[in-house]
C-alpha cells in the first residue's frame, strides 16, 4: 500500500502541480501581508505570513501542526486587529 502511496505522492506531474499551487499561495501571503503591514496590522501579519505553507508540506506531523496552530492565532489576530464596520 505505501508503495502506491509514494507513487501517487510522487508523481512529477502530481508534484509539479502541488508545487506550483504552493507557490501561488506562498506569493498571495505574501502579498496579504504587505497590505495588512501598510495598514497597521502588524502583528497579524507576520504571523500570517512568517509561517510559509511551502516549507511545511513535507515535513513531520508535529510542523504540520505547529504552522496551523500559529497561522491560526495569526488569522484570529488580525480578526480583532480589522476596524468594525457597522451598517449604514
């Protein structure tokens, strides 16, 4: 069964696209960030963003938990840190 795991995982065209998916969102972070930096939010937006989901992807459990407990309290960061608009 992990030998058809593995060639699924592994496969270039699979990979290639994974890879490229994760790029997309590495640079849409990044891009998040910057605006949330300019706009104030600063703390919001490192943690947001200084947890990158590329690096992440293939490694141990324990990361893959680690950059989704962080990018959490990132995103509920920067929930608090957005001025409220009330309804006209």
């Amino acid at each position: 069964m992990t030998a058809v795991v593995d060639a699924v995982r592994y496969n270039p065209v699979a990979l290639t696209m994974f890879g490229a998916g994760l790029i997309v969102l590495a640079v849409t972070g990044a891009a998040l960030a910057r605006v949330l930096w300019t706009s104030g939010i600063r703390i919001g937006a490192v943690l947001g963003f200084g947890v990158l989901y590329l690096p992440q992807s293939f490694r141990p459990p324990w990361v893959r938990i680690a950059h989704g407990l962080i990018l959490g309290v990132g995103l509920v960061l920067v929930a608090f840190q957005m001025p409220r608009k009330t309804a006209g």
